[in-house]
C-alpha cells in the first residue's frame, strides 16, 4: 500500500485581501507531481488561507517548502493585519499520518523541513505537538504567544530559542511552527451579536487551558463584513471532545448573554466519523454503528 501524508499549511494571507498573492500559492500547491490539493479555504477577515493537500511523503515534504518558500517571497508580515493570531507569513505545518504512515515518520518529515527551510530561506521555526522537543512547546498557542509583533523579544526568553535557525525572526516573514499531529477540526460558530466580549466570554469558558473542555482551543473573533462575533475553535482530539459537545455549550452560553448561534462552519476537511457522531447524538440513534450503516464506507472498501 502506497504511503499517504496530509497537510495542512496555514499562510498569512486570503484572496479577499491580497488576490495576487493568494493565487501564486495556490499555483505553487498544485505544481508537485505526487500532491494532491484537496481544500482551499479563505478568509478576509481572518487574512489567513487554509490548505489541505495529500501526497507521498516526499512530495508533500517538497510542496511544503516550496509554498513557504513562495510565501517568505511574497508576504511581508510588517503589514499583515488580521483577526487570527499569527506570527509567519507560513504560520503553521502540520502533517498527519493519513496512510501506512507513523505519527514518527512524520516528525521525522517536520524536523527536514525545518532545517531545509532556516537553510534556505533563513525562517526559523518552531516544532510543536508531537514533534515538540520540550513540553512546553506542544501548544501550538504557547508557541505563537506574542504573534508576530512580539516575536523577537520572546526569542531572548531562554526557554523560547528556535528549534531551528537563529534567536530572531526574519523580517518580513516571521516564523513557522512546524510539525506532526494527528486529525485536526477546525470548528467556528458565528453569533448573531456584534459584542465581541460575548464571544471572547464563552471562548474563555470552554477552553481547555482556562478550564473548559479538554482538547479543545478557543478564541473571539470579529467578522467585521457580517458585524457578527465569532468563537473560532480548532479541536485536536474530535473523539475526546466532540463537535456537539462545544455546539451546546456554545448555545447554553450565548443564551446566557441574549444571543443567539446563527450558523457554524468547518474550515479545510474533517473526518466523516465526526460528522456522523454528530448525527448519531442529533437523531437518538439507537444501537448505531456509523462504519457499518453508512453505505460510503461500503463503497470504498472500509466496511
């Protein structure tokens, strides 16, 4: 069986705000022979793109570098500005075991990269999650703690030299957390108020580390196009904090402070077991085995 890896690079720029350059990356994604690009996903508000892509080992390794290559080139984080945190033109590289592939031998493709691209391109970088060399690095959000603007004062902290490349950013491209994980959701749920503090209170509140649901990473957002606040949340564990779980938490909260959950959205791809776990616990069903009654897997041979 061929090995897999996925991907998903975040860069510090949307379609809707720079164009030009969001359509060079997207070029650049899709111009290694034995990568995939199966997701796009843009967002001005956020300035920030999302992509998914899936390959051979090698050629997902290549197209990281060459997109982040294209990215240090293009954006100049001097005067991004943008409603998620952020500290890279390229702010994070995450591979995912997808098949016949290791947790290991992805951490194994992140500390490459790293090194081919302070080599290179003069980046440095940070590895974080399970490519962490010290615990306090797993977070993705402790590594990124200060965003770009406060970066280089951070780098003389002695607990925060880069994994790779020297104590200071590169000018205009900042730096990268690079590393491996397993399945991430990108999770947001827009309210129909325009009070930011709403969203930052219930963010606050479900949180893993302020004492809310465990893997689960929570900010507010404001999506000034639409004057709605936004919980903006990645989930790093969909089985051990469900997609509902925060869904309904997120209501019972809203509700607290008059508003209303007017719709939510996934960002990039999301695993179909997810989905139908949400199913499952929306339509009470019983005696439910989603790998066995769901006719897709069937289709493909996962039965």
């Amino acid at each position: 069986m061929a090995k897999l890896v996925e991907c998903v690079p975040n860069f510090s720029v949307s379609k809707e705000q720079d164009p030009v350059v969001f359509q060079q990356i997207v070029d650049v994604a899709n111009s290694v022979p034995g990568c995939t690009v199966l997701d796009v996903q843009t967002d001005g508000d956020h300035n920030r793109c999302v992509f998914t892509m899936v390959g051979s080992p090698e050629a997902i390794e290549e197209v990281a570098f060459q997109m982040t290559k294209k990215a240090t080139e293009l954006i100049d984080m001097t005067k991004h500005k943008g409603q998620h945190p952020r500290m890279g033109a390229t702010d994070v590289i995450p591979f995912i075991p997808t098949m016949d592939m290791t947790v290991e031998e992805c951490v194994e493709i992140s500390k490459r990269l790293a090194k081919r691209i302070w080599d290179e391109l003069q980046v440095p970088s940070f590895l974080y999650e399970d490519s962490a060399s010290a615990p306090h690095r797993t977070n993705l959000a402790k590594c990124r703690s200060g965003q770009f603007e406060g970066m280089p004062e951070k780098l003389l902290q002695p607990e925060w030299a880069p994994d790779f490349g020297e104590r200071k950013i590169h000018p205009t491209a900042g730096i990268v957390a690079i590393g491996a994980r397993m399945p991430l959701i990108a999770y947001n749920i827009n309210l129909d108020t325009s009070d930011i503090e709403v969203a930052n209170k219930i963010a606050k509140a479900i949180r893993e580390r302020n004492g809310g649901f465990k893997y689960c990473k929570a900010i507010g957002v404001m999506l000034e196009d639409r004057n709605i606040a936004q919980v903006s949340m990645n989930l790093v564990n969909y089985e051990g904090t469900p997609i509902y779980y925060v869904f309904e938490m997120v209501r019972a909260l809203a509700d607290r402070y008059g508003a209303r959950i007017i719709g939510s959205e996934l960002v990039g791809l999301t695993p179909a077991k997810a989905l139908i776990d949400c199913a499952e616990y929306y339509l009470k069903l019983e005696n439910f085995d989603g790998r066995k009654q769901a006719m897709e897997y069937h289709l493909i041979g996962l039965e």
